[in-house]
C-alpha cells in the first residue's frame, strides 16, 4: 500500500513501482488476456490521475490491461455502495417483512437508499477495502499496489473495517442475531449476511496488520513538511499495528524549504526518488524513475507486537503486563482508555481500539506508561469474572 500527505506524488510513485519489476524477478509472460500472476495496481481516487499517466481508459470497477505484466482497477466508493447495498437492502427487507420481531436497528437500516449510505460511518471503507481484499485472494495476481492517494485520513480509513464491527455489535450482538436465526427461521439468513459483514470486518483488519503479506509505503516530499509526516505516520503505524516498510523521499516535489529526513526503525528504509527528466506521461518514463518497492517482511511493528508478560504474583494477586514500541510525536497527547475488550489508545488526536488478549479481557487497568520508547499497560485480575483456582 503506498500512502502520504496529499500532493506527495502517490500516485506517481505507486504506478512507478507498479511498473518496476523487483530485481531477479522476470516479468511475465501470460498474455494480456489472461491477467493471472501479472501485478494489479489499484487507485481508489476517482479525480486519480494514473489512466492517463498510463494512457489507458478509466473504467471504474474493471481492470484494464496497462502493458505485459500490468493491470489497473479504478475503484470508485460511490459506484461500490451502490451495487452492493441494493442487495443487502433487499435480504434486510424481506427479513423485517417476514417476522414480527421489533427490531428497529434493521427498519432503520432497510429505509437507507444506497445513496443515503455513503454517510454511514465507516460502510464506503470497508465496501473498497473488502474489495482490495477480494482481489488479494483470488490468486490472479502475484502482487498487488494499493495507490491510496485522495484519502484525507489514511489511517481512518484502514480502521474502518474495525469500527464497522464495534457498530454491529452494538447495534446486534452476535449472541442476539445467533438466538433470534434460532427461534425465528426466517431471519437466518439476515443473520447470516450480518455475520458475513463482521467476519469480513475482521479478516480486513487481520490482513492489513498482517507483516506477512503486507508492506506499507510512504511518500513524502524532501522537505520541512514531509519530515514531520513520516513522525505522524510512524506513530499511527505503531498505534495500528500497520507494517510501514518503507519511507520514499520525492525529490520531485518540493514545496518548501529542503529538509533531510531520518529514521530510527530496523523495520523502515529509506529510498528516494529523483526528480525525473521529462514529463511523466507514459510508462517508459515512469519506469526510469527506478522506484522499487521493498517486499513485506514478516515482522510485526507497534501494537502488532505487543506482549504480555507477569510481573508478579499468582491467581488474583497477579499482575500482568502488556506493552509494544510506540512513538509519541506528542506525548501530551497520548491517552489511554478501557472498552470492553478493547483497549482505546489515542495519539496525536487519533483513536484506535487494540484488541486485548483473552488473558487481559478479564482484568482491569491498574497502570499505565510510556518509557519513551514503549508503552506500558498493567493489568490486574477482576474478582468478579476472574477463575476461581487460577
């Protein structure tokens, strides 16, 4: 996934990686017919740029044969919870209509017209991220490039596949929606396209914090402005969990005062990007600019990591430890939180919820720390749900 402060040259950088085959790698040679092993570049921007860098048409929703070795998908949100919203819609409907079971969450939901969607939190999200996940394992493609530029808050974006499945557990718990498909057979297939919907919720989240499969990258200028978005975006990362692998410095765009940027993270190399020669208005010449873009690794970053360990005592006297390497641009604004299972950490004005382990979700917070390195949450047994004997 390439991400960065708008007006960094994602989507130049994206369809230039794209392009660029990795070294003892040879490209292809499926015919353009047949897409399979081939690399799929994906923008989610409908104002993107990249058909015509690459000069080929824009047609949202298909992909489209760019060179030997090449595709491009132009997904569009508006055109995604349009086609896939008219279809839940109807199963919605038909359920309401064929129970008397008051639940007004699902009236409510069945009254939206998919036009109407679009200002549900987190839907338009999940719809494209599900859809880049459906590419992924389809085992078409050999690699895939995600070009997220045109996203006002990346990090938002990628966690809304999480905050959709806080809204419907809330909303219909699962332990409701399993005993009403029981009692009520006709709402067993609501129930089952809700539990699909939180299923994929969680396997979207599970695959964009997946170090494994997975590798993020970063754009920015070579300037003032770009050096404070890679402390921004590594602290985000950390907090997310996402494995950011690489930081490119475009020395093509410039719009302030230079500025070097440097990194301390073994997990994050540093590459850049010079300015090109000439206009950047065919493949050739994206492919000169030499953008290589490093392969996922396997190691887990920030909250991805996180352990837990015992730092004293046994059965309800125990005090347990869970901790991950965060960067705090700001330690002020740091904040730490308890939601049911969840852990609410908030940096720099940014919340995400960290899944607890089994272990820790039957304890309450009794401490927490930041070192200046990691932080630090301790944990102690809650009488009340904790295991007698253990």
């Amino acid at each position: 996934m390439v991400l960065g402060p708008g007006g960094s040259g994602i989507s130049v950088v994206a369809a230039a990686g794209a392009l660029r085959r990795e070294r003892g790698r040879p490209p292809s040679r499926a015919p353009l017919s047949r897409p399979g092993r081939h690399t799929l570049l994906i923008t989610i921007d409908r104002l993107s740029p990249t058909p015509d860098l690459l000069g080929v048409f824009r047609l949202p929703g298909s992909t489209v044969a760019v060179s030997s070795g090449v595709h491009l998908l132009t997904l569009e949100r508006l055109q995604s919870v349009e086609q896939t919203w008219s279809a839940f819609a109807g199963l919605l409907t038909a359920g309401i209509r064929d129970t008397k079971l008051n639940l007004p969450m699902l009236g409510t939901l069945a009254g939206i017209e998919s036009a109407e969607l679009a200002t549900l939190p987190g839907v338009e999200e999940f719809l494209l991220l599900r859809r880049i996940r459906d590419e992924a394992v389809s085992g078409s493609w050999e690699r895939i490039v995600v070009d997220l530029s045109g996203v006002a808050d990346v990090f938002a974006l990628l966690r809304a596949p999480s905050f959709l499945e806080q809204g419907i557990e809330r909303l219909w718990p699962r332990h409701r929606r399993l005993a009403a498909a029981t009692e009520r057979p006709v709402l067993a297939q609501l129930a089952a396209a809700m539990d699909t919907i939180a299923r994929d919720c969680e396997d979207i989240a599970e695959v964009l914090s997946d170090p494994h499969v997975l590798a993020g990258h970063l754009v920015v200028a070579a300037d003032a402005r770009g050096a404070r978005a890679v402390a921004q975006h590594l602290a985000l990362a950390d907090l997310m969990g996402f494995p950011l692998r690489s930081v490119l410095v475009n020395r093509g765009v410039r719009a302030g005062e230079p500025a070097e940027v440097h990194i301390e993270d073994r997990h994050v190399v540093i590459r850049m990007v010079e300015a090109a020669a000439a206009p950047l208005d065919r493949p050739a010449r994206l492919r000169k600019l030499a953008v290589t873009l490093a392969e996922p690794t396997g190691d887990a970053r920030g909250s991805g990591a996180a352990q837990v360990r015992t730092v004293c005592g046994t059965g309800l006297d125990t005090i347990f430890e869970m901790s991950w390497e965060q960067r705090l641009p700001d330690p002020q604004r740091f904040d730490l939180g308890r939601s049911g299972d969840d852990l609410l950490v908030t940096v720099d004005g940014f919340r995400h919820a960290v899944r607890l382990p089994s272990v820790l979700r039957r304890c309450d917070v009794v401490e927490a720390s930041w070192d200046g390195r990691s932080v630090r949450v301790r944990f102690a047994p809650d009488p009340a749900v904790w295991p007698r004997g253990q």
